[in-house]
C-alpha cells in the first residue's frame, strides 16, 4: 500500500499537467526508499522500478502498459490488469494472504544493494544505450 504523501505527490504533478510516466516517478522513489530502510530487497533496480510502476497503475496513475514487443507478454498481461484497477475498469481482487507473505518474505531476503547510488547508475548507464543515439 502506497503512503498517502505519495499519493498526494502524484496527483499533484497529474494536475499540473505532468506526464503520467513522471507521476509514476514518486512511486519508484517511494520504493527505493522503502529497500534502503530495509523494509525489504529487490533483485535488481528493475525489479523495484517494476515494483513501484505496478503500484503506480493500482493508484490510479494511468501509466499505459507497455506495448507488445516492449516486454514479456506476462508483465503486459500484469501491467493490464494493474491499469484496469486503477481506473476503476476491475474489481481489485482481494489479496491472497498465503501469497502475500510468501511474496514479502521473498523480497525480504533479496538484497538491500539494488537501491544504492552506484546500482542505480549502472541501470541509468544501460538504459541510456539500449535507446537511439
């Protein structure tokens, strides 16, 4: 569940006319966050953007899922489903307790490092070169 100031944030910039990729962008910072308190881990700075993107669509952030060709047709399957709910298109189905947990203690054992300065800008670097030149 995402903190209400985050929330906040992001309606703020949808209201100023932001894009909504940068509404989003609160999210993802909200969730670096939370891995360098130590709430939990992430397997790579992909998986906490992804983390933070999803809760983003489920806040009512309407981020469009990736197109297809742009990632695996189960992350645009998953990105759909988060989409529909945030835009009230889908009942949010309520959450299975047994998965929850097993996902939280997952995450809990992946590592902290993922959200740290040097991570984050070997994902900048990489990302930077797969777009054109």
């Amino acid at each position: 569940m995402p903190e209400k100031q985050t929330v906040r944030k992001a309606q703020a910039a949808l209201r100023a006319g932001k894009s909504p990729t940068t509404a989003a962008g609160e999210f993802v910072r909200e969730e670096m966050e939370h891995i360098r308190e130590g709430k939990h881990g992430a397997r790579s700075p992909e998986q906490a953007i992804a983390i933070g993107l999803s809760k983003a669509r489920r806040s009512g952030v309407p981020l469009k899922p990736p197109r297809k060709g742009q990632a695996k047709k189960r992350t645009r399957r998953s990105a759909q489903r988060d989409y529909e709910v945030g835009q009230g298109r889908r009942k949010p189905r309520r959450p299975s307790r047994r998965r929850s947990k097993a996902v939280t203690r997952a995450l809990k054992r992946e590592p902290k490092s993922s959200a740290s300065r040097p991570a984050l800008s070997r994902h900048a670097k990489r990302a930077a070169r797969k777009r054109t030149k």
